[in-house]
C-alpha cells in the first residue's frame, strides 16, 4: 500500500487566531513527495486555500497541536528515508514550517495526539524497518528532540489516534502488525509510562485516522484498508474503555486519508487518501451525531499519506 483571527486579511477563507476553526493538511504523496500544507475553515465548507510548505518533503508523518495555542507540529514520515523530522506552524499564521527538532528515532507511519492546550503532543508506532512500538513526546510549545514516553500495547504501523483534549487520555487504534489490526490503546498523556488495553475497532484495518470533539469525548475512526479502501467510521467514548460502535461512512473509500476536527464545536473533517489514485476529497461530519459523511471541498492537491491537524 502507498502510502483562522486574521481571516481574510491572510488568504482567504477566514478562520484561525487559536480560535479552533481552521484545520491543516500538511505533506502525503501526490506521485512523489509532498511539502504541501493547505488549510480550510472548519465551520464552513469550502476547498483548501495554500498555506506554506513543511521543512522537507514526506508522507507517512504525523500532525498535532496545542490547540486554541494555536502551534502545530508535523513529524516523522518518509522522505525517501525513515524521517525523524519534527517541524512547527503558527496555526492562524500562514507561512512555512520551522524545524522544531526530531523524533527519538526515525519512522514513517506514525500517529500523533496531544492533550491540547495542556501542551504535550505525543507520537507512536510507525515503522523503522520493522514495526515500532515507541511512544516519544514533545513540549509544543518549545522547540527540542523528543522524548521517550513508554511503548504502546503491539507494534506497528498505519494507525491512528486522538484524544479528549485537556481531559488527557489518548488513544490509538488500528495499524498493520502484519496483518490488520483492529487494537485500540491508550494512555494517559500527562503521564509517561506504557498503554493499556482500550477495546477493538469495528473492522481491522491499517490507514486509518482518527479525530475527536475534544473534551466532549467521543473519537472517530475514518477510512483505512480491511484489504481494500474502507469507507467505515466507527466511534468510542474515549473515557471509557470497550469496542467501538459504528458511526457511519466516508462519502468515499479510501485509505491514508487525513482528521482533524474544530474540537468541541464538534465538526470533524477527513481529507486526501488513496481510492485508487491519490484523492482531493475532504469530507465532514459531525462528531456528536451518527450518520454518513457529507461532501466538505477539496485539498489543493490530491494526495495520500498526509496529516491533519487544527487549532481547536
């Protein structure tokens, strides 16, 4: 498998100023390599608007943020070598990415979660020439190398993860170890040390990605591959650990598509991925409210294997 307080004064669009409303893609592959970050309004629908470029090229990388701090970080990846790259964006700020520092080792499809304004971001599994388990952490807001945080329940790789913002529990779900997995784990992001035991998904699949309404708790699971491209969202209450439920479907199978979400406003945005050839398609649901996915815009470049992130 291949893998807005300024609003229209910088772009067009509106959104941002750390308020939670803009989301933004960075990087994938669109035939080759990608440096392409785009953001969108979150609350209004809409193609994606350029916003800059990341330090380098990649696709397997992960995205997370601070929040309504308004600082998003990219990292890991493939750059035609596993990637430790970890770089940052001012959120409302369109412009191109500045090195931040680098991951504990190098690897490319990796997930990434944060406690939110809280200010941690943490980044897990991925693959180093062989599925990884490592969970390292960042202070977003001060740029420096990672740190180990513990070691995720199985290794691998092409999972996902979210969390319920400044409530402080993170999850990740899904992956190839091999074989699909449908594992969820969690940790308490605050806290170093290993995960635990979540519960399953409702398919096993890899190239998944997964977004949440912050501290209003529920997250989602959209899109991936069960052997082909998966069209599936499924939902858990992050709070409390068992399986997850069905949600609803993407407008779109596809695998190695993108999640963010304007938190507890409760919008959550899938981008990108690969239904065949690389997809331009963002669509959006809401996150409190089962049901299929509807149409959002596009990205300014179709592409797969990209990261998500917003200022919510």
């Amino acid at each position: 498998m291949a893998f807005s307080s300024l609003r229209a004064l910088i772009g067009g669009g509106g959104g941002g100023g750390g308020d939670g409303s803009r989301g933004v893609f960075g990087g994938g592959s669109d035939g080759s390599k990608s440096n392409v970050i785009d953001y969108i309004t979150i609350s209004s629908t809409g193609d994606a608007t350029d916003f800059g470029d990341l330090t380098v090229a990649r696709q397997g990388l992960a995205a997370t943020s601070n929040g309504t701090t308004d600082r998003g970080v990219f990292g890991g990846g493939d750059d035609d070598a596993h990637s430790n790259a970890i770089d940052y964006i001012t959120i409302s700020s369109t412009g191109d990415a500045t090195d931040f520092g680098d991951l504990t080792g190098t690897r490319t499809a990796v997930a990434a979660t944060s406690n939110g304004t809280t200010d941690r971001g943490v980044f897990g599994g991925g693959y180093d020439g062989s599925n990884s388990n490592v969970i390292d952490y960042i202070t977003i807001s001060s740029t420096g190398a990672a740190t180990d945080f513990g070691d995720l329940t199985v290794a691998r790789r092409y999972l996902g993860a979210t969390s319920n913002g400044t409530t402080g529990r993170g999850v990740f779900g899904g992956g190839a170890t091999g074989s699909n997995s449908n594992v969820i784990d969690y940790i308490t992001i605050s806290s170093t040390g290993d995960a635990t035991d979540f519960g399953d998904l409702t398919v096993a699949r890899q190239g998944l990605a997964a977004t949440s309404n912050g501290t209003t708790g529920r997250g989602v699971f959209g899109g991936g591959s069960d052997g082909s491209d998966s069209n599936v969202i499924d939902y858990i209450t992050i709070s409390s650990t068992g399986d997850a439920t069905d949600f609803g479907d993407l407008t779109v199978a596809r695998n190695t598509p993108a999640a963010t979400s304007n938190g507890t406003t409760g919008r959550g945005v899938f981008g990108g991925g690969s239904d065949g050839s690389n997809s331009n398609v963002i669509d959006y649901i809401t996150i409190s409210s089962t049901g299929n996915a509807t149409d959002f815009g596009d990205l300014t470049v179709a592409r797969q294997g990209l990261a998500a992130t917003s200022d919510a």
